[in-house]
C-alpha cells in the first residue's frame, strides 16, 4: 500500500497570498484617508449650494459634509460614525437642493442644528 504525499507548498504561492492580503488592507487604509481628503478647489467658504449640486462631485462633498461636521462638533462626543457622515452628507444635500446661491457654510450651520436636535432626540 502505498501512501500519497501532501502535494509540495510552493513558497512563491505563500508568499504572493501574503502580498495580496498586505495590498488589501493598505488599500483599506488609503481609502479611509482618502474619503476626507478634499479635492475641491475653492475655500468652502465661498461655496455656494449650486456649486455643491451642480459642480462637486460625491466624494468633493463627503469630505466637505464631513469638515462642517467636525467643525461644528468641536471636540465633543469623538470621532462621528459613518452612519452619522452620511446622514449629515443626505440632509446636506436636501438643503443644498432648493438653497440656489446661499453659501454651503450657512446652510451646514443650520443643517447642523437639526443634525444635533435629532442626535439629542435619540438620546
């Protein structure tokens, strides 16, 4: 009776599969950095509602979402979750819609004040 040997490992395989998952979790890395980078040219100060709907592309106004956010957050309650980025980015959206010429820094101050209602609501 002969007994089959377990197929030889190649150390080239291990080592490709140890590569994939290090460019993995990098690439991970990266884009969590990345979604908070701003790439918008101009000061968001001088931002009007129509550039945010017209103009910004979706990543351009997450980052800028999640700026008024922080700013207007301070250093209370910690870093906000995603789920809160992206209902703060949603109202924005809303307010920016029907907002035309109105400056996209005035209507975060608003849209904040209803973000921290609700949040206080839930509590």
């Amino acid at each position: 009776m002969h007994i089959a040997s377990p197929p030889a490992r190649s150390p080239g395989l291990l080592v490709a599969v140890g590569l994939l998952a290090a460019l993995l979790v990098a690439c991970q890395a990266d884009t969590d950095v990345h979604r908070f980078t701003q790439t918008w040219e101009e000061p968001l100060e001088e931002t009007s509602c129509q550039q945010w709907a017209d103009d910004m592309t979706g990543s351009q106004r997450y980052a800028a979402s999640a700026e008024f956010l922080l700013d207007s957050r301070g250093d209370q309650s910690g870093f906000p979750s995603d789920g809160q980025f992206a209902y703060f980015l949603s109202r924005m959206d809303v307010a920016c819609a029907d907002a035309g010429v109105a400056l996209v820094s005035d209507t975060a101050s608003r849209t904040f004040a209803e973000f921290e209602t609700r949040l206080t609501s839930n509590e």
